[in-house]
C-alpha cells in the first residue's frame, strides 16, 4: 500500500487510537511483535509483514471499527462491499466485542470492574490497567478472559452495565452457535433443506458483484425437446465406452460437499456467502444424477476421517464421485474448521485405485473452494504478434503459462479430475451475497452444458470456466481457476 498514505493516516490518528488499533490486532499479530509500537506507522509495518496490507479491506476493517470513517477517503476506496477471499485473516469477532465494551465503558465502571477483579489480578496488574483494553489484555494473561471464557467478563458487566453484558452474552450465545456445527455424520439434503437452511439463517443482502454471471445462477428452468433421431444419435455417441466414460446408474454416484463456513477460536473469518455455493452445487448435481452429501464445519481430522471412510465404500453400482471442498486455504492445502490444515494429496488419497478398487476406471472429480497462497493475480493485455514471430510468440506464451512441467505434474493414479479455483500463490474471491466466483460459474457453464444438444465433455466445460471467471476483475485484481487430469476418457454430463 502506498507509504503516503499510510503516513497521511498516521499522522490523524491519537495515542488511544493507536493503542485500540494494535488491540484489535492481536489475533492477527504476535503480542511480542506489537510490544512498543507506539504510533500507527509501526503498526503498519508489522502488517505489512503479514501481507496484510496488500489492499485496503483490512485496514477499512480497522478503521470503520474504531469509528474512524472520515480516514476511509485517503484510501481512495470502492464504496462497495469488495469480495472477500479465502486467505487473510480478518478482525475476530471476540476483539471487535472487546472494543465496543471499552468505547462505551466510563471510567467510574472501569474502577468497579477493577475492583471487582482485585482478588484475581495482582497489584502490578491493576496498576498497569489504564485503560479497560489494558485490563483486558492483563485477564487474558491470567487466563480469565479468552473468546471461549468470557464468564468473569459477564459477571462483572452483570453489576456495572446491562447492556454491556447483553454484548457479551450475545457473544456467547453465537459462539454456541457456530461451535454447534460440530463434525456432522452423512447428512443426504435435496436443494429444497439447503435453500431453507440458507434462507433462516442469512439475513438477505444486495448482490456486489459486477459480473453478472454471478447474480443469475440456477434462476433458469429451459427444457430443449428433440426427435427421436437425435436421441437415438446422441444415446448412440455416448455409447461409446472407448471414448466416453460410461453412466449406466441412476443415481450415477455420490456428490460430497465439505462446506467450512465458521472457524471458532481461530484467526480465519466466517466464509459469508458459502451456505450459496452448496445450493448452487446440490441443485446441479442433483440433476445430474448424484446422490448429495453434504458435511457442514468439519475439522481437519474430521475430514481426513469422513474421506477415508467414504474410500471405504463400495462402488460397483456408482459410475462416477464428486468431491467438492468449500473452505479456507493455503498453497497445495485446504483449512478445517478448527484452522488446521488438509493436503490436496489427502483428499484424493482414499480414492486411488489400490485404494477403492470399485472405483478403478471411473471418473473421480475434485472441486475446490480454496485459496492457494496470498498473493493476487494480475492481468496483461495481450500483444499481437508479426506473422513470422507467431508460432514463436504463441510457444513462449504456453510455456510461460503452464509453467515447467515438473511443477504441474499430477502425482495421482489416472482418472481423477481436479478443478482448482484459483493457481498456486494466489487467492480465490468470494461475494458475501452469491457466493464464490469459481463455485458459481463452474455450476452456471454445468447446467448449460446439460441442457445443451452439444456433447461437451467436464474439460470443455471448465475451459468456459477459466475464460469466464477470468474476464472479471476483483478487488482490482484477476482470478485464474485451474484445472488438473489425468482422466482417460471424455467425462460428458447431461441432466437425468
């Protein structure tokens, strides 16, 4: 982020301000990495280190919670909500509710407080409590204050403030909430359950984005009647087992859907807009002809455990598996709840052909919702070349593209597909409101891919994806899917 500003916004902001900005970011920061920072620029700087300050999203975050807005205007920011991404932290919940109890504390409550907690905090502690962010830093040293012990906390409010312990019980109370969406047995939801899910507990929002790909997903019903010659054609075609993977069952197989939307206790932000993405995804898959299973908030060793059992399967009678992970993550890896990190190899590993020998020459398809490291993508125009440089230009620009062979290679058995939202070392968006762009225009180039007369196979259909979702600029910024095979056959997929 440009240094000026950075500096025109220090230079506004007062001692107090600074000490509530470095609180608030002390989910996000080592506590001894904000030891002495005395000003706003060197808060800056230590996030700078963590690339949190590679856009204005959480420095907006700060500053709109310390009541600061005026500053929004040296940023020179969108007045939209921006997408979010799957990577960065975010300001938590827990610290946000610290603030607002410390902004509208008076210092004659503070004192009670103080008091109230003498027996439990020692002399140098109370001495060192300023201010109530200080007194809350010394209680959760001493271990009597944390996001899932807030007791002491409500008690004491309980005596000085109503309605400051009403915050603080609203707190608990959506702490048990999301930590209620513990790791889930096999839970088989038609779109129906899932719309209804989303629809009680999601309060609407407007759509953000600026593609319209993205706000007209799945609000289509077409049917294309044809002839009997063509049906006969197209049976006729796809009948053709040397070439075309076959689909004799109904249902076909089982589409599983891990959706992590809430990380309790940890750094990473609840995955608004995610609960979109399973509709989206149950919708089409259910036409399609796949049995859904949905996991809602698993850890990472929940994970692991639902995969390895679902590997365990028999699958004589299925022709084909869909994976689709929705969820945080880092490079060649995706979050668990509980922050905790699952290899891309561990999601596939159950499902190898010495593994799941049902499976052994039928298509198994991964879809994930992830980002893959921190940094952006960017875009270039492209330059049209001479005649004679051409061939010579469009070699360099696949080589440049793909990258060196050794580094894309796919270390797994044949017949799998994996479809990436976004290249390794960058983030994935995702709307608040519609969902993720990936997940959204993968289910929209789906459905018109069925409803079409066309055959085109899984890898057309996510070449339409990639193009797509690569047209649009989010946050300024590019997004690039990606997706790795070693299928053998063409994959074509039609409504049942």
């Amino acid at each position: 982020m440009d240094r000026l500003k950075l500096s025109n916004i220090d230079e506004e902001l007062d001692s107090s301000e600074v000490a509530a900005l470095r609180f608030l970011c002390l989910d996000v920061i080592n506590k001894k990495r904000l030891e002495g920072i005395k000003d706003a620029k060197g808060l800056f700087l230590r996030l700078e280190e963590r690339a949190l300050l590679d856009n204005s999203m959480f420095l907006s975050e700060l500053l709109n919670t310390i009541r600061r807005t005026d500053l929004l205007n040296l940023l020179e920011t969108d007045s939209r909500r921006p997408e979010e991404t799957d990577a960065s932290p975010t300001l938590s919940a827990y610290r946000v509710m610290l603030y607002k109890i410390y902004d509208n504390l008076t210092q004659e409550n503070l004192e009670k407080m103080k008091f109230l907690l003498s027996s439990k905090l020692c002399k140098r502690q109370m001495e060192a409590s300023d201010t109530a962010l200080d007194l809350f830093v010394e209680m959760e040293k001493s271990g009597l204050l944390s996001n899932t012990n807030l007791q002491e906390l409500l008690a004491a409010l309980q005596e000085l403030d109503q309605p400051l312990a009403l915050t603080v019980q609203r707190h608990i109370d959506l702490n048990r909430m999301t930590t209620s969406h513990a790791p889930q047995a096999h839970v088989h939801l038609n779109v129906a359950q899932i719309a209804q899910r989303v629809d009680n507990s999601s309060q609407p929002t407007q759509p953000t984005l600026s593609i319209s790909e993205t706000l007209h997903c799945y609000e289509r019903e077409r049917n294309h009647p044809i002839t009997d010659a063509e049906t006969d054609q197209e049976s006729s075609s796809l009948h053709d087992e040397a070439e075309y993977y076959a689909l004799k069952h109904n249902p076909h197989g089982l589409c599983v859907v891990i959706n992590n939307e809430f990380f309790p206790g940890t750094t990473l932000s609840t995955r608004t807009g995610t609960q979109e993405d399973a509709k989206a995804l149950s919708k089409v898959f259910t036409r399609l002809g796949f049995t859904m299973v949905v996991h809602n908030n698993l850890t990472a060793g929940a994970m692991r455990h639902e995969l390895k059992e679902l590997g365990k399967n028999n699958f004589l009678d299925h022709d084909a598996l869909v994976v689709c992970v929705l969820s945080h993550g880092e490079k060649g890896c995706v979050s668990g709840s509980d922050a905790q990190q699952v290899s891309l190899q561990e999601l596939t590993e159950p499902f190898r052909s010495k593994r799941a020998c049902t499976l052994t020459g039928k298509p198994k398809l991964f879809f994930i919702q992830a980002c893959q490291g921190s940094g952006y993508q960017g875009g270039s125009l492209p330059c049209a070349p001479t005649p004679r440089q051409e061939v010579e230009v469009e070699q360099s620009r696949l080589e440049e593209d793909a990258g060196p062979v050794h580094g894309e290679t796919v270390p797994w058995d044949a017949d799998f597909l994996l479809g990436m939202a976004t290249v390794l070392e960058c983030k994935s968006f995702r709307s608040p409101s519609t969902g993720s762009i990936y997940i959204q225009e993968l289910c929209r180039q789906l459905e018109q891919s069925a409803e079409s007369r066309e055959e085109d196979d899984i890898l057309t259909v996510l070449t339409r994806v990639n193009r797509n979702v690569g047209k649009g600029e989010y946050l300024s910024y590019k997004q690039m899917p990606e997706p790795k095979y070693t299928l053998t056959k063409k994959l074509v997929l039609k409504f049942v």
